[in-house]
C-alpha cells in the first residue's frame, strides 16, 4: 500500500517525538535533579488514600496564612508579598473559597539513582475558578514555609486513614493520586504521557523510602460506647452489664470521685436510688501489630441516667480501683467480651447499623480499605 509524501512525513515525525521523549526519560533517570510539575485534583483523590490530600492541604495552608506564620506569593518567582487581609478580599470578590480548591499545583526536584527514588517539594501554587468559569490565581507558597504546619498538623482522615498521617509523609511517599504537569522541562497534558513516565521513571520504586521507618503501625482512633443491655441474657450482655455495674457500684462508694466528674451538674445526684450507670463511651487507640489489634484507652466517659460525666483521661484511669470478674477495669475494657458499638474510626463518624461491620472489617480487611469492606459485604 502506497502512502502520500505527507503521511510518510507525519509519520516520521510520531517516531522522532517517541524517541525524544524517551531519550528525556532516559536521561532523566542519570541527572542528579529534575525539575517536575504535578497536577493534584482533589475529584481523583481515592477514598482508601484516608483523606482528602488537596482540601486537607488548603485547610492547613489557609490556617497558616491567616496565623501570619506563612507568606503568600503572587508567583514561584515571588515577586510581592500577599497579606492575609487581601486573600480573604480575593475569595470574597471573586465569591471563591481558598479552602474549596478542585487542583493544586505542587513544585518538586526529583532524582533516581541507584534505584532509589527522591523528591524534595519547593513550594504549591494556588488556584480557583469563580461561578462563572474565570480563573482566580491566589499565589505560590513555599515549602520550607509550610513544613513545619505539614508536620505537625495531624491530618482529618475518613476510617481508611491512618490516625497518625501528617501531610508531609504525604508528600514523601507520594500517597495521593496526581498528573504530571511538566517533567524535565517537558508539558505534560495528557493521561498516557504521565502514564508513561511512571512507567519508565518510577515504575515499582517507592520515594523516599530513607523517610520512613521500615516497621511503620497502622493506627486508628476508635469511639465507641456499651449500654446497659435488656436483651436476652447471653455470656456478651452479662459482661457489658457486669461491667456497667461495677461502675455503678464503685462511684455510690466513692462520692468524692463522683462529685470529682461533675456530679453535681446532675439533678438528684445525692439520692443515690435515684442515679445508676447507663452507658459509658470509650476512647481508644487501636494498632495493628502484625496479625493482632492492640488497644490503648485514650479516655472514659460514663452516662448516668443518660446524661456524660467528665471525661476520665487514660492516667486517672489506671488509679481507679475498680475490678470486673477479678479484672482491673482497664484491662477488662481491653479483652473487648462484651457487645460494644463503634460510633468512631478517626474523624468518621460510624452509624450504629454500619457498626457491626466495621468492626468486623477492623479485624478482617486491611485497614486502608475498611469502607470497602463495609460498602461491598
């Protein structure tokens, strides 16, 4: 089959840009540094990644701001100083929110050499579109700005996450989903050609693996509560009400420790036939250590007649005196032999049909995908 003068060119020209662009990649993997751009839209973050990354990003940056510890450029050239009064006029007549970003933009170096993977972060450029499909640009903040708040803000994470995230193990593991903008002084504005440099650059490799220990535990905020029970007794309700009883029987002997809790904001608190233990609502740590869950009361707060005393912190705890079954309260908690609710994993709230599989998905699923399980049981 003959072909025209034209489409022997055009074709030509697929093959030079193929081999350009692998040549670039190639070259890439030997220099010590590479300029890259990401494209981060907060659409494609995934639900088992346990945030957010690009809201959880503008809220802490936004705080930041406004606190006066971080400065706000017009651009990565930072020419002039944004103040924090003026972000809030840009939001305001341009009726956007820094905190509702769809992309960010994060400015990065990256270097692969002897199979180790690493990028070190320069700085966010912040954008937004207004009602009307017209772009609103907020400015560019530096790295080394912001490391400190990305360090120790803790991160608002759904049951998928792990307690103890902060965004900058974020940024070292890459744990988000994103899109090349530029790569090596190359516009990247398509889904293959990004697809491609993972592949060639980054295949299995993980960034930054000298950033993280190699042993690291998963952890999780876990609430949950145990009422006094009126079903049909079974060996779980007589734990749960054992347990409620000896609570109950240990403040009637212990006034001081009641008042201490604020009893006396209840009604009738002196007449002691008059108050009983309804429900207490536990606050843990729980961590997977291999194949078992350990679990660390973080807090203790007890219902009378349905009404929350002061919360008893984990080291006031431990100086009850109060035993279940010859048990120390602490410990009984911990053994778990008894019907309890979970009400809270991190920052999600758990409805009390969704509870049982929760917790079965806790002890069953792996704990980035605990929605999944749920969703599709």
């Amino acid at each position: 089959m003959s072909i025209s003068k034209n489409q022997y060119i055009y074709r030509r020209m697929k093959i030079w840009i193929a081999v350009v662009f692998v040549f670039v990649l190639s070259v890439a993997k030997v220099q010590a540094q590479i300029p890259v751009i990401l494209r981060v839209t907060a659409a494609e973050q995934a639900d088992s990644i346990g945030c957010n990354f690009v809201q959880e990003l503008c809220r802490i940056t936004y705080d930041a701001i406004l606190s006066g510890n971080v400065k706000l450029w017009n651009s990565s050239n930072k020419e002039f100083h944004i103040i924090a009064q003026s972000l809030k006029e840009i939001d305001a007549s341009a009726n956007t929110s820094f905190l509702n970003q769809e992309v960010i933009f994060i400015y990065e170096m990256w270097s692969n050499s002897n199979k180790e993977l690493k990028s070190t972060t320069s700085g966010f450029l912040f954008a937004n579109r207004n009602s009307k499909g017209e772009d609103v640009e907020y400015g560019y903040v530096e790295y080394t700005d912001l490391q400190e708040f990305l360090m120790r803000e803790r991160v608002i994470t759904n049951a998928n996450g792990n307690f103890n995230s902060n965004l900058a193990s974020f940024l070292n593991s890459k744990n988000y989903n994103y899109q090349f903008l530029q790569f090596a002084g190359k516009v990247i504005n398509n889904i293959t050609d990004s697809k491609k440099i993972r592949d060639e650059y980054i295949g299995n490799q993980r960034f930054n693996i000298s950033a993280f220990t190699l042993n690291e535990v998963p952890q999780k905020l876990v609430v949950w509560t145990l009422d006094k029970s009126t079903e049909a007794p079974s060996e779980k309700v007589n734990h749960g009400n054992e347990l409620l009883t000896a609570i109950n029987e240990y403040l009637k002997n212990n006034q001081e420790v009641f008042f201490n809790l604020g009893a006396d904001k209840l009604p009738n608190f002196t007449q002691k036939t008059k108050w009983k233990v309804t429900k207490i609502e536990v606050n843990e740590l729980w961590k997977r250590v291999g194949g078992d869950i350990l679990y660390d009361p973080l807090g203790l707060i007890i219902y009378i007649n349905d009404t929350p005393l002061s919360e008893i912190p984990y080291k006031d705890l431990l100086k009850l005196e109060i035993k279940v079954n010859n048990l120390l309260l602490i410990n009984y908690i911990r053994l778990k032999d008894f019907n309890y609710v979970i009400r809270k994993i991190n920052q999600q709230e758990i409805t009390r049909s969704q509870s049982y599989l929760y917790q079965k998905a806790l002890i069953q699923s792996p704990w980035n995908k605990l929605t999944y399980f749920v969703e599709n049981y």
